[in-house]
C-alpha cells in the first residue's frame, strides 16, 4: 500500500469516533465514543485472550485458523490476524459494524482478515466451517438465548473457545421437580435483564431483553457441549475492575 493511499485510509478513520482505541500505523490513536477508561477493558481482555493462546500456538500462529462471533468493529480479529493466524473470520449481525472493521482491516493492510454479516441467532453450523480458534466477547449476556450461541461455539470450536462476559449472582441447591418428592439440582443461573431502552446502542441487544450468566452456568453448559477442559481464566495485575472483581470472566475451554 502506498504512503497515499495509508494516508487516506487512516484519515477516514479518524474521521469519526470508535468503541475502541486502535493504534494506528502512523502512531495516531481512535477517538472514542465512549469514557476513555473504558479502553483499559479491551487491553485487560486482550492480555487475558494471549495469556491463553501465545503458549498454545507459539511457532504455529501460521497455521491456526480463527473465527470471531460477534467481531464488533475488528479489535479482537485484527489483533489474532496481526499476530499471523493463516486465516481470521470477524462475524456480526451489524451492517455497520462489518463496514468498520473492514476499515479497520484495511488500514492495518490485514490479508489474512474477513469480516461478514451473520446473526448469531441463524448461523447453521452445518454450513461453516470450524475454526482452531473460536473467540465470542461481549455477547451472550445481550442474548435471549446464549444457551445456542454456546452450543454454535462449542460445534465450530476445533482446539480452544475463549469466551467472555458479564455475569450475575449464582442459584445453588435443589429444585422440585414435578413433584415435591423429585428434585434436581440447580447448574447454574441465567438472569434476565431488560434492555429494551438500548438496542439502538450498537453494543447492546439487538431485540431488548436478555439472559446474563452466572459464573456456573456458563462453566457446567460449556463442559455439557463436549469440552474436555473449562476453565476461567486469570485477570493480570491491574486489570479492570468488572474482570478483577469477578463480575466479568474469560473462560477458556480446551478441546484436547
């Protein structure tokens, strides 16, 4: 690519503000449109996905394959792609986010890199093809139904899934069931949350209500989807405050 042609593509960038902060080729950094301390979450997060991956595919980045579900604006993508994976799939059910994160492709000049628009909600593993890699931040806790995007990540998953998102208090102990004489235990809590006042926000619900996890559910519903291995994953020193207090994780589960 030509100093021209980088030239005009990072002031098209720059142009308009992001949920995240890139650093651009030039040293230029985003604007945000969003509390400049939230960016400290993205850098958390993304220390917490390499903690996992860097020992898993040192020497062999080239010959990982990775999908992102719900690639938002390329963040997480761009930055597998930057780190050699051979091929790096960004998915989301936004026209406008695959419109920036192609943007955000092209002026990091990512070969290796795609974005395209599909739902979470109608993606048909039967039809895709399953990646080493599969990455969903952010996500499930703005789903009516996370319990199928788990089990879509699990199908697509061929070595690791990283997962990541808020997560409320947990129900233990034992439920009737049927009658007061049969019971069940409880596995784990979804909690629905009302989001109907924000789906215009492109980061939240896009139909208003949602389901958030507790830490249990999504640890007992990934090892029930054929994972050998679940697990959370360590928050660095200084990392943000929702990841460190345990209100938000990154769970890592190993198919071995």
């Amino acid at each position: 690519m030509s100093t021209a042609a980088l030239a005009s593509l990072e002031e098209k960038v720059l142009a308009r503000k992001w949920f995240y902060e890139f650093n651009l080729p030039s040293g230029r950094k985003t604007e945000m449109y969003v509390p400049p301390a939230l960016a400290h979450i993205h850098t958390t997060r993304l220390q917490m996905l390499f903690s996992v991956l860097d020992p898993m595919f040192a020497g062999s980045w080239q010959d990982a394959t990775c999908l992102d579900i719900a690639s938002h604006e390329g963040f997480f993508a761009s930055h597998l792609a930057a780190r050699g994976c051979k091929e790096v799939l960004g998915l989301d059910a936004r026209p406008e986010h695959i419109q920036n994160a192609t943007l955000i492709r092209d002026v990091y000049n990512l070969h290796n890199l795609s974005f395209e628009l599909a739902d979470v909600r109608t993606i048909d593993p039967a039809t895709s093809t399953p990646a080493d890699i599969v990455i969903m931040f952010g996500l499930i806790y703005h789903l009516e139904n996370p319990i199928q995007a788990m089990r879509l990540a699990a199908m697509m998953t061929k070595k690791v899934c990283l997962l990541e998102t808020q997560v409320t208090p947990n129900i233990s102990g034992m439920a009737d069931w049927g009658a007061c004489c049969s019971k069940k235990e409880m596995m784990g809590t979804f909690t629905i949350i009302d989001e109907i006042d924000e789906v215009d926000r492109p980061e939240s619900s896009v139909s208003g209500l949602s389901l958030c996890p507790s830490k249990e559910a999504v640890l007992y519903t990934f090892k029930r989807f054929g994972f050998s291995r679940v697990e959370v994953v360590p928050v660095p020193p200084g990392g943000y405050e929702q990841l460190a207090s345990g209100n938000r994780i990154v769970v890592a589960a190993y198919k071995d």
